[in-house]
C-alpha cells in the first residue's frame, strides 16, 4: 500500500522558509528539525526567493564584523596612499 502523501498549510511552509531564509542554515538542517524531505524544503524556498527576488539575505554579524574591518582598513591605506604620494612629490621637488 503506497504512503500517504503529506499535506502542509500554507502557515508552516512560510514559517519554515523563513527558519531558512532568516537564520541562514542549510536546507537538510531545517528539514531535519522539522522532520520533512531536504528537497521539498528546497522546493519551497525556491519559490518563495522566485516571489520575493529584490530581498536578499541578511549579513551575519560575522560578515558586518568583518566588513567594517575591511573599510577602515581600506580608509587606512588611502590615507597612506595619499601621504606617500605628498612624500614622493616633496622628495622630487627637493631633488632639482
């Protein structure tokens, strides 16, 4: 006798693409917690990345850390960049 297919609401397909879409973990974990194929999972948050294209992910904390590194790090070397190039320019100058 083949198995009975399952029904899910429309409620607990969005809370699951959301366990997805907000908390960035994999399909096959989110499936797993909530005891549903990978697959569908993907299914469902495929279709819902279809309808809402001009959201994206959010930055983990890691990723803001990180690039708030990565711009004073750049704001740091331009401001060298500029001095070396007043040096170059005042070295020059005292060289004729």
């Amino acid at each position: 006798m083949p198995a009975k297919r399952r029904k899910f609401s429309p409620q607990y397909k969005a809370e699951a693409v959301q366990m997805v879409v907000q908390t960035g973990r994999t399909f096959a974990e989110v499936a797993r917690d909530l005891g549903i194929n990978p697959t569908t999972l993907g299914n469902w948050v495929n279709a819902w990345k279809d309808e809402h294209p001009e959201t994206s992910p959010e930055e983990s904390p890691v990723d803001r850390a990180r690039i708030s590194e990565l711009e004073a790090e750049v704001a740091r070397l331009r401001m060298e960049n500029e001095f070396l190039k007043k040096a170059a320019a005042f070295f020059a100058r005292m060289q004729e």
